[in-house]
C-alpha cells in the first residue's frame, strides 16, 4: 500500500493531526469490528489489515516526512471536510447511544422528568451534528464527499423524525390494530438493526434475525400496502425513510472502501 492509498483508504487528507489520525482510526475500527460483521467475519479481517497498515504509513508520514509526502494536488479541495463529516456523525451517534441507552424509543416514558430532559439531550446532539452538516452543503467540495455529507443529513433528519413520533396504541380490534402489530415488529427490528450496527459493543448480546434489514422493510411496507387506510401509514413510512437512509449510507461507506457488496443484503 503506497501513502495515497492508505489517505483514499482512510480517507484522510492533509494537513491533519496525529489527533485527527488517531480519531479516524477508532472510528474505522469500530465499522469494521467483527461484532458488526457477524456474516463477513473475512471482509471484517480483511479490512482491520488494511486499516492497520495504512494508519502505520500516514503515522509515519506524519512524524517523518510530513505533509510534503504527499502530492498536494491530489486533495485540493477543503482538506478539513474529512474531520468535519466525523465530527457531525460523532455528535449524531452520541445522540443516538443516549436515544436507545434510556429506552427513549418508548414514547410513553418520554415526557416523564429524567427520561425527558435525556430525550432532550438527545435531540440536541443530534440537531448538533446535522449543523456541522448543513455549514457545508454550499463549499465546494469532490462528488464523494458531497454525496457522504448529503447521505448523513438525510439519516440524520430521518431519525430526528423517527424521534417526533409520538403516537400510542390504543388495542380496539380494527383494522388500525392489525396495522400496529405489523408497525411494532417492523420498529423493534429496526431499533435492534441500529443497536447491533452503531454500538456493537454495548449490544454483543443483541443477536439479529436473518435478513433483519428485509423483515424490517417488508413489515413497514405490508402497513403501507395492505393497510392504507390504517392510520399508522404515516408513522410507518417515517420508519421505513429510516430504515433506507440508514442502508444507503453504510452501503456507500461499503462501495467507498472498495468492497461492492450490498450492506443491505447481508443483513
């Protein structure tokens, strides 16, 4: 692996900090840990290797030769927007670990004292990140990095309005209670597919049914197919925008790494 292929890898450009590397560094290995790849433990290995090796070759680049090592034509636009994006998806996540860690995704318990003032928390770190975001949209910046900024904001705002759903079931036999049954089993599989995918060491115990993502997607969609008229079709779609812009951006992050496999099929 020569110098530049291990910036593209990590997709790191100069000037940066030994700081800003080992940041990065975390990151990719918390995304490639074996734990989130449960069904490609060869790619998860495969990947740790390439990271090791290119983190080791921009350290030294870094202690040594410096930014000078590197031809600076080949990043000429907005250096920092690397650290940005990470900075925006940091606070997102952490807004996210604070959701699921007090059981927020349980309205009932949202507007009780403590439970609220963590929601609201949530809510801000999120809202957070999505403004580093949106402080880039209008910078020039290279089609990859402008489609990763736009794919987080669009998760980003999904989940904030997976956060805004307010609604409680009430059992009464109708045809909006055969819609819920499918709306509650879609939304516990997708919160238990954003656990397992974003924090698997707090969730190692959380074990995902086979093909989670499509149980998922096929429960939100029998809502909106089969009941229509249901009045969980709003919920159930925000749920479902969920769900795909999630998939979206984890398969770019997949194709970005130079491995084209569907994220959205091994899970």
């Amino acid at each position: 692996m020569t110098l530049s292929e291990a910036l593209s890898f990590m997709r790191i450009s100069f000037p940066t900090t030994l700081p800003d590397l080992e940041a990065t560094y975390r990151s990719l290995i918390k995304q490639y840990h074996p734990d989130r790849n449960q069904d490609s433990l060869q790619w998860s290995h495969e990947m740790t290797l390439r990271l090791n090796e290119a983190y080791t070759l921009i350290r030294e680049a870094l202690t040594t030769g410096g930014p000078e090592a590197v031809n600076p034509v080949e990043h000429p636009i907005h250096p920092r927007i690397y650290s940005e994006l990470q900075r925006a998806w940091h606070k997102i996540e952490n807004g996210i670990h604070l959701f699921y860690t007090f059981g927020l995704e349980n309205p009932h318990i949202r507007q009780e004292g403590p439970f609220h003032i963590k929601f609201v928390l949530a809510q801000k770190q999120i809202k957070q990140g999505k403004k580093i975001l949106e402080q880039w949209k209008h910078e020039p910046l290279v089609p990859e990095d402008r489609e990763e900024l736009s794919l987080q904001e669009s998760f980003c705002e999904a989940f904030l309005q997976n956060m805004r759903i307010q609604k409680i079931f009430v059992a009464d036999g109708s045809i909006h209670h055969k819609a819920y049954k499918h709306y509650y089993n879609g939304s516990r599989l997708l919160d238990a597919f954003l656990k397992k995918l974003l924090f698997p060491e707090d969730y190692s115990n959380l074990i995902l049914p086979p093909k989670c993502a499509t149980l998922c997607q096929q429960e939100f969609l029998t809502v909106l197919l089969h009941f229509h008229q249901s009045t969980w079709v709003g919920e159930a779609t925000i749920k479902l925008a969920l769900l795909e812009s999630f998939i979206n951006l984890m398969n770019f992050r997949n194709d970005r790494d130079s491995f084209n496999r569907s994220f959205f099929h091994r899970f």
